[in-house]
C-alpha cells in the first residue's frame, strides 16, 4: 500500500507515539508511506529567517525502530500568530493535493483536525478512503483557548466525514461517537510494546549512581511533555514538605519545566531531579531505576479518555503505576492490573507511601507486565495493516460497483454472493 498521513504536530521532533511506531513497521513490511507535518513550535526556533518557511522534505526517518523508512514533507506556513494556521489550510491543500496526484496514495490517515479536514475533501473528490487515527482529545491540545470551539467543530465534522474512525481505546472510542462518529464506522486497536526495547530485566542501577540516588530512596518517576495540567507541580510541592525517603525523577520537558526548576532550587529542596529528553534508546534506563512509575494528571477534558503510550511502557517493565483516576485509564486497565487511582495530584504521594508500606511494589509491577504482555507492536501492527488492506479493499469493490452502475451495468448474482 501507499500510505499517506497528514498531521498539525512536528514528526520528526516529537515522539515516538503510536502512529511512529505502526508506520516504521509498516514502512518495514514493504509498505510505501509519506507525511505531511507540521512544525509545532516553529515560535521558538529562531534559526531560519523570513517570514514565511521554507518546504522541507526529509528522507529516511524513524524513530522507533532503526530500520524504518518514512518521507516526512513540511509545507511552508507564514510564522506568526493566527496567519500560521490560515497559511496551514493553503499550503497542506497545495502540498496533499500534489501528494494525491504524484504519490498516489490507496488511503489517507489523519492525526490532525485542519489538515485533516482538507484531506477528508480531497480525499472524496479523488475516491480514495480517509481514515481518522484517535489517539488524543485533539482540540483540547490547540494551545489558543479561543479556538478550542472552532476546533471543536472542524474535529465533529472529521469524525461525521471519515471513512473509517480508529481509536486507542475503549474510553476514546465512546468519545469519537459522542462527537459524531457512526459506531459501525469505529473500532479500537489498542497501543502496542516493543518489548524487545522495554526490558524489565534491564538494571536501573547504573542511572541510580549516576544522579546520586541511594538505595533506601523511593523514587518516583515521570516522562513526557510536562503539560499544566500534568500534576507534576502539585506533587512536587506535596514531595517537597514530606519528610519521608521520596524522590521524583522528571524526564521531558514542556510548560512545567521553569516552575520545576523553581521548586527544585527553592529552600535547599533536594528531592526532585529534572532531566530533558534523552535518546529513545535510552528511555528504558530510566525507567528502570524508578519505584513507581506516573500519571498525576488532572481529571480535564484533555486527559479523560486517553491512555498515554508511556503508561504501557512503564508496566512492560514491570513497574507499578499510581495514576489519577481518569475515565480511560480506568476502562482500559480496570482494577487489580498494576495500576493504582489516586483522586487527585495532591494524593499520589499518599498513594505511594501506602504502597510502599505494604510492600506491593514488586507484586503490583507483575500484575502490570502481566497485562500488556499481549500488546506486542508486532501483532498490533499487523492487525492495523488488516484494517488497512480492507478499507483499500472495500473501497475499491465500491467504486468498481458505482462505475458499472453509472454506465447501466449490475453485478451477476455470482458478483453478488462472492461479496
């Protein structure tokens, strides 16, 4: 297949989440596949001069698995506030519309909402089917709260118009019907494990010397963008007028990273060690030297129906998990299954000294491996290549049927019964 994705995030600088790592193995399995970004933060990087960017076009990308192959194109878009996305909707349309006619593509999977909505048009026009990839609450992220609404109804629009609407899980599946999705036009496949990378055999020792952590300390630890509502500084305060042996170990960067710094430096506190994005290959070190792993989230709109990929990175090795209560974690992991709910950010820590006190983590970070051991990115990938080659199918059955139709020609009853 020729697969093209359009998205509104950098694919390159962000990640890897699950589109990275389906459409590398894809790309693996002889698979054709193009993306068109967008650079995200192209308001913090002062290094290209002009106005208007330049389209880029970057060859051989992976970031998940050392032999993935995918073309990533970047349309220009006029670099200032408001005028970036309504360049967007001109120079995607230009830049999807050429990939269409040169490219080819036998499906389009959207990850965005604007460009996204352009391909969904295009894609009608020149019959090709559109498949919307959920794996976010996508207008909550549009950091301009003004345009939250709009993006609301270009979002419900996309899931009314797709041909197909593929969540990663149960909790975002509801959430794509209530914005308009048909039910039988939804399904879930699931996040997968590279278990081959997350080990949970790996020794945590080695990251534990290297920050001066000793042995009797706890420590909880984090990854990934540090949003507002991430929690981290709530229990970075609680952990700060704790006295017990807790540290909290933070691996990302984002809006947060200034206030944790702040917390990290004030008043002689030294419990918190923050540390900026290091190469994926070595993520799973990190990991290894925690106690208990984190989502500290507040319970928003943004957070209610996901299942962060890193939640199932952390139980693949075999790490127990305190998470707020939220809705998607709670439908796709259920109870029992390594991961522990704490109502709030303000009472994770009291979560943890609970558990610790018990001495469940070693029991609780089985029960974790136990439960993804099935989500193996090979198998999921295979199962969204199926999807996939069906839609393509099913696509190319429909249109066959629509052309003898137009032309006065039905299917024989043999046509018939073999569909």
């Amino acid at each position: 297949m020729r697969i093209l994705i359009v998205q509104e995030s950098d694919w390159i600088g962000r990640g890897p989440h699950n589109s990275h790592h389906l459409m590398e193995r894809l790309s693996v399995k002889g698979h054709e596949i193009r993306v068109i970004d967008y650079e995200i933060l192209w308001n913090e990087k002062k290094a290209e001069k002009g106005l208007i960017s330049k389209r880029k076009v970057f060859y051989n990308q992976h970031k998940s698995i050392d032999n993935g192959n995918i073309t990533v194109i970047r349309p220009p878009i006029v670099k200032l506030p408001v005028l970036n996305y309504v360049s967007l909707l001109y120079t995607h349309y230009n830049e999807i519309k050429k990939q269409i006619e040169s490219f080819k593509p036998d499906v389009i999977v959207g990850l965005g909402i604007l460009n996204a909505n352009v391909a969904i048009r295009l894609a009608k026009k020149y019959n090709i089917p559109f498949v919307y990839y959920v794996m976010d609450l996508l207008h909550g992220l549009v950091p301009q709260k003004a345009f939250q609404s709009l993006a609301s109804c270009i979002e419900r629009n996309n899931m009314k118009n797709a041909t197909r609407v593929i969540s990663v899980n149960e909790g975002l599946r509801e959430y794509t019907i209530s914005m308009g999705a048909r039910r039988e036009n939804t399904e879930v496949i699931r996040t997968g494990v590279d278990f081959n990378h997350f080990k949970h055999s790996i020794d945590g020792k080695p990251i534990r010397e290297q920050y001066g952590i000793k042995d009797d300390e706890i420590v909880l630890f984090f990854m990934g963008w540090l949003y507002t509502f991430s929690g981290l500084k709530e229990l970075a305060l609680e952990i700060s007028k704790s006295v017990d042996n807790i540290k909290l170990f933070v691996l990302g960067e984002g809006e947060l990273w200034d206030d944790l710094q702040n917390i990290g430096n004030s008043n002689g506190f030294n419990k918190m060690i923050i540390v900026n994005w290091q190469p994926y290959e070595d993520v799973p070190k990190y990991i290894a030297a925690a106690d208990v792993c984190l989502l500290p989230a507040y319970a928003n709109d943004v957070m209610k129906y996901i299942v962060p990929i890193k939640m199932y990175e952390y139980m693949a090795m075999s790490k127990s998990v305190i998470a707020t209560r939220l809705y998607g974690l709670v439908t796709e992991f259920g109870e029992n299954n390594g991961v522990l709910y704490a109502d709030n950010p303000a009472n994770v820590l009291d979560k943890v000294k609970s558990l610790v006190k018990d001495q469940n983590l070693g029991e609780e970070g089985q029960k974790a491996l136990t439960f993804v051991k099935k989500n193996n990115w090979n198998n999921i990938t295979e199962e969204f290549e199926k999807c996939l080659m069906n839609i393509v199918q099913n696509n190319i059955h429909n249109y066959s049927a629509y052309q003898k139709k137009s032309i006065g020609i039905d299917f024989d009853e043999t046509e018939k019964s073999d569909y």
